[in-house]
C-alpha cells in the first residue's frame, strides 16, 4: 500500500497539454499508476483495470464532479449566467442514481437502435454531399471542411434543427468545451459565459417548440415519453438536449481527424483498408482504443477507498486517464502500436463503463463507419500534406486537433 503522494513531485506533469502525452502516461503506468497532482487536486489514475473499477463502481464513485469546471466561474460570469437565466444542469454524466438512473432509462429508449437506424440514409446523404463537395480540391483541411460540419449536421437531423444553426451549436459546444474543461482566466471565461446563456435558451426554446409542434426527432420522443407517464421534467429535456448537443457531434468530429491521421500516418493499414473495407469495423475499434476523442474523465469518491494499491481520501477528485488505460500493455499487448487485426481492442475505456456508459456510441461508430468506407471509396491515394504540423486544443479531457491537412490524390 502506498499513499500515492510519493509520485507528485517529480513527475512535472501538465494534464492540460495534449500534444504528446503517451510518453508520460507509460511512465505512469509503469512508475506510479495512481498518484495525486497537487496543482489540479485530482488523484490520477492510469491502468485499465483500475479506471474500469472506478466506472464500474459508481456507489462508491460519484460523477458529480463530471462537468464541474476545473477551474471554477469567476463572480462576474457566474453573475451573467444567473442574470441570464442559467439554470441548466448536466443531462445525464454528472446526475447521480436514483435521478440519473430515471431520466436514462427514458433517454434510452429514444436513443435505440431504431432511431439511428432511420437516419442512417440521411448520414450516407450528408456524407456523400460534403465529400462531393471538395472532390475538385487539390487539397483541404479535413479537420474544418468534414469532420467539423458532418457530425454537428447528422446530429441535427436527429434533434429536427435546421442545418442553418450547425455554426451557433458548434460554436457554444467549444464554448462549453473550454469553461469545463479548460484553465481560462477569469476574463477569458466571460464571453463564454455570455455564449452558455444564448445555449440554454437555445435548448428550452427547443423543447417549448416541440411541445407546440412535435417532430420525428429525439426531443418530441422525450416529450411523448413524459406524456406516456415517463418522469422527465420539461427542465430536464431540455438538460438532455443540453448535455446531447454537445456531446453528439465534437466526440465524433475529433474521432474522424484523430482516425484520418493515424491511418495517413499508417500507410500500408489505410492501403489494406481500401482494398478489404470489411476491415473497417475492427479499424473502428482499433482507432478508438489508440487515439479516444475523450481522453480522461472525472469521479469523487463518496468515501475513503482504494484504487490499486493506493489508498485515496473520502471527496478524492479522480481522474481517469482513459488514453492511458486504452494502451495499458496487461491488457494490449504492444499497446502503443495501431494494430488493426487486435483481437481485444473493443475492449477500450473510450465511451466509458458501466451505468454512464455512452449511449451515443452506436451513432458514433456508424457515421464514422460511413465516413471511413466512403472516403477509402474515392480518395485512397489521400495522403497527409508535408510539414502540417497538427495542434492540440488545451484542455483535460478532449484531445482535439486543429487542423489536419491532406492532399486528396487522384481521386478514384
Ligand atoms: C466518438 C464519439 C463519442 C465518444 C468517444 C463518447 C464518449 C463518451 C464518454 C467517455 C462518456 C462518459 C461515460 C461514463 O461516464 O461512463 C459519454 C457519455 C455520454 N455520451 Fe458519448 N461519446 C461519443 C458520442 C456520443 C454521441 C454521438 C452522443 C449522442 C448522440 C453521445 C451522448 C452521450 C451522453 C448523453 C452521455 C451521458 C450518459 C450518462 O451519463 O448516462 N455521445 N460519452
């Protein structure tokens, strides 16, 4: 047993800087797998089978602190969101059992298989546009011109948004992004508070309209679902829409990039992939085992308790570094090469464990499925565009590129 602050010190760790942090997550792994970081106040923890314990234990592992800003609201934007109306909170990862485990059930009957299965034509639609869209380009920003747009216009599909507020949504959900889960300093944190006032609006407003005129989409399912007797609140649809606008598409843009650069990087696999595309689906895995849009994400622990072999404090920030878990060498064998023939490599940490499992993964791997297919279809001599050098947005959690250059190659 060991108290797992012998650690902190030497190890000079900045969880906010995403850039290259594989080399120091192995380090940890093998070095000190559980260990506090004095200036975040978060117990870190790094091996698969302790951050698949904490998922998993979720009485003694609360998620309330899920979506707390890591660095708290300043006065002054706490009193522009209250001036403003804000009263949203988390739809459902940051809710604890018994409200979290009523308002999931709900949500997960509009989140079925049937539902994504219905708008899968609409996804082929969007991508088949926005690829014909650059296929006289010599060159793009895959990051800006596909992967920004497509999941934000898929998810909107899903909401009945029109696709005319795709920039609004996106530009809050980096809004939300940074205040959550960023470092910003009190004046950076101000015009980002002003932005989650226009959010929440935009997600009551949403859920009012519904009521006045249902659609087929998820927020008139969740109304059908209170007016079938489901306990939801109007407040906590729209909380959902709140959480899902969000979560539903940056996820799925960072997944596309994250993928597209791997695989450029990996030549022969993208090769092997254009020619068998049945090799996509474990690619899917592979690539979210390798390179997770989520890299980390957040417990308390209810009481005094121990992970591994560190024992941690009752109210014990943790946070679970999933990128790390995901190329734990106990579990992956070569853990830090992209291997898309891994027989296990479903068996990642990237959507989560246990009763907050993503219930958004079936939409996530089927756009990406679609993307990948489509785009090995008719540019498979893409390759990545000499000397781009790809930046990492610096938060905790989301490890999102900037930009990603390719050169789309003799089209097929
Ligand atoms: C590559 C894409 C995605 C990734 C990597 C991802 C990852 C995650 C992770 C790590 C969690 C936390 C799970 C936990 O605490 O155990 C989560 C929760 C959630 N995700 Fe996703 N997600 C993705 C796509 C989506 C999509 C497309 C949607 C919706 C359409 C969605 C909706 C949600 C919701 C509502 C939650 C909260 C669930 C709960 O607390 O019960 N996600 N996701």
């Amino acid at each position: 047993m060991t108290t797992g602050h012998e650690s902190a010190g030497k190890c000079n760790y900045d969880p906010f800087d995403l850039s290259s942090p594989h080399k120091k997550w192995k380090a940890f792994r093998a070095e000190s797998p559980v260990f506090y970081h004095e200036e975040t106040d978060y117990w870190v923890v790094t091996k698969h089978e302790d951050v698949k314990q904490v998922f998993d234990d979720w009485n003694t592992f609360s998620s309330d602190n899920a979506q707390a800003p890591m660095r708290p609201m300043c006065a002054q934007g706490k009193q522009i969101m209250k001036d403003g109306g804000f009263t949203a909170y988390s739809g459902l990862s940051a809710r604890v059992p018994p409200d979290h485990t009523r308002i999931r059930k709900i949500v997960q009957t509009a989140f079925g298989p049937r539902r994504f299965k219905a708008i899968e034509p609409k996804i082929e639609d969007i991508i088949d546009r926005s690829l014909a869209a650059v296929k006289s380009k010599a060159e793009i920003d895959f990051f800006q011109e596909i992967a920004y747009p497509v999941p934000a216009l898929v998810l909107f599909t899903l909401m009945g948004i029109p696709d005319g507020d795709v920039p609004k949504v996106k530009d809050w959900a980096t809004s939300r992004a940074a205040l959550t889960w960023g470092n910003l300093s009190d004046e950076e944190q101000l015009p980002h508070a002003h932005k989650m006032v226009e959010y929440w609006s935009y997600c009551r407003d949403l859920v009012a309209a519904r009521r006045q005129q249902p659609g087929d989409d998820l927020p008139s399912d969740l109304l059908q679902a209170q007016f079938d007797g489901g306990e939801i609140t109007d407040e906590e649809i729209a909380g959902v829409m709140y959480s899902v606008l969000f979560a539903g598409h940056e996820t799925t843009t960072t997944l596309m990039t994250n993928a597209l650069k791997v695989l450029m990087e990996n030549r022969e696999t993208w090769d092997e992939i254009c020619a068998d595309p049945s090799k996509i689906k474990n690619a899917t895995e592979e690539v979210l085992r390798y390179a997770p849009s989520i890299v980390s994400w957040r417990r308390r622990a209810k009481t005094d308790t121990r992970i591994g072999f560190v024992d941690v404090p009752e109210n014990a920030n943790i946070l679970m570094i999933m990128g790390s878990a995901n190329r734990d060498e106990d579990l992956f064998k070569d853990g830090e090469t992209f291997d898309i023939q891994r027989e296990n490599a479903r068996n990642h940490l990237s959507f989560g464990y246990g009763v907050h499992f993503c219930p958004g993964f079936q939409l996530a791997k089927m756009e990406f499925g679609i993307m990948l297919r489509e785009l090995t279809k008719r540019f498979p001599n893409m390759t990545l565009k000499d000397g781009s050098a790809v930046e990492y947005v610096r938060n905790i959690s989301f490890r999102v590129p900037n930009r990603l250059d390719i050169k789309l190659g003799t089209p097929a």
